[in-house]
C-alpha cells in the first residue's frame, strides 16, 4: 500500500473518529437534559408530597382540636345539667318541708279550732271549719294567706308577691273571700282594711262566731 493509500485510510479512521467522539457528547448532553428534567420531576414529586403531608397532619390537628373542644362542651353542658338537677332537687325538697309544715300548721289550727267549737252549737261549728277549709282553698289557688293565732285571736294576714294579679286586686279578692265568714263584718270596711295594712285580726267568740277586731 502507498504512502498516499495510507494517508487517505489515517484521514478517513480520525473523521470517523470525530464523528464517534461527537455522537458520544451528544448522548451525553441529551442524557444530562433527561436527567436534569428526571431530577427536577422527582423534586417536584417531593414537593408536593411534602405539601400534601403537610396538609394532612394540619387537617389531623384540627379535626383533634375539634373532638377535644366537642368533648369539653359535653362535659360543660352535662356539668350544668347535674347543677340544675341538684338545684331543682333541693327547690323540691325545699317544697315537700314548707308543704309538710304549712299541712302541720293546719292541721294545729284546725284542732285548736275544733277545740273552740266544741262550746257551740253544730251551726256554729261549721261556720268556724268553713272559714279555716275557705282560706287553705284560697291559698291553694295562689292568694298567698298567714294564719297565726294570737291567744283567742287569729292573725290573717296577706302576703306581698301573690301571683295572678297585683296586691290591691288580692287584696281586694281576699277580703271578699273572708267577708261571708265574718258575721256581722262591713264588706267595704273589711277591704278598705285589707288594702291599708294587707291584714285584719278576727276574733273566735263563746258562742264560735268570728269578728273583726280593728
């Protein structure tokens, strides 16, 4: 082979050479660009799942937040619950003694009655039961009465607060209540009375008749 032939083969083995050198830093660059955008996808990736956890626990620590304050708004209201419970236990214990003792102190006055009616006659006798059946009735029906006996005295006395109405119209309506049991008793005089000093004193008589003392 010439020298020429050689030159023309050593020529033609470094252009190929060039052009295999070339492709190989193609394919590289390509593969870098591939990589990077591979890289940069995973970053991505990464991110969001970050984001996503991140959102996650946030939603976990307000849905706790949530159920702990639910939880404590129960125990709250039950506690209030119990409160008015217990409040309204002992309003109604409250009630049964006052109810037992007003029962008690009818029952005193009544026999104490009965002890005066036994000196007259049957006529009498109901006119004085009557009147003590009348004023436990009215006080039953929220015309708020004190009957207090005072030695041959009874005290009949009216109490501020009576629901249904204001204290001059009670007053009114109980001295019209009381007047059909005080023989001899001026109506007008009776709630003129009733309406000055929301009380009268009556009298039990020998014969068991009441009066009014003023």
């Amino acid at each position: 082979m010439s020298v020429e032939e050689l030159q023309r083969d050593r020529d033609r083995l470094k252009h190929a050479l060039r052009e295999a050198e070339q492709k190989v830093e193609q394919a590289y660059e390509a593969a870098e660009v591939k990589m990077s955008k591979c890289i940069e996808a995973l970053q991505a990736t990464i991110t969001r799942t970050e984001g996503q956890e991140k959102l996650v626990v946030q939603l976990l620590q307000e849905a706790k937040k949530k159920a702990e304050a639910s939880e404590r708004s129960a125990r709250d209201h039950a506690k209030s619950l119990q409160l008015h419970l217990d409040t309204m236990t002992k309003r109604a214990l409250a009630a049964e003694e006052k109810l037992a003792r007003s029962e008690k102190e009818t029952a005193r006055l009544t026999s104490k009655l009965d002890q005066v009616s036994g000196k007259s006659g049957p006529n009498a006798v109901s006119e004085v039961k009557l009147g003590v059946y009348m004023a436990v009735e009215i006080s039953v029906q929220g015309v708020r009465l004190v009957l207090e006996r005072q030695g041959d005295k009874t005290k009949v006395r009216l109490l501020e607060g009576t629901p249904g109405g204001t204290l001059k119209k009670m007053r009114e309506n109980q001295a019209q209540e009381l007047a059909p049991f005080l023989p001899g008793a001026n109506p007008d005089q009776l709630r003129d009375e009733v309406q000055n000093n929301g009380e009268i004193l009556i009298q039990v008589g020998g014969a068991g008749t009441l009066r009014m003392l003023f």
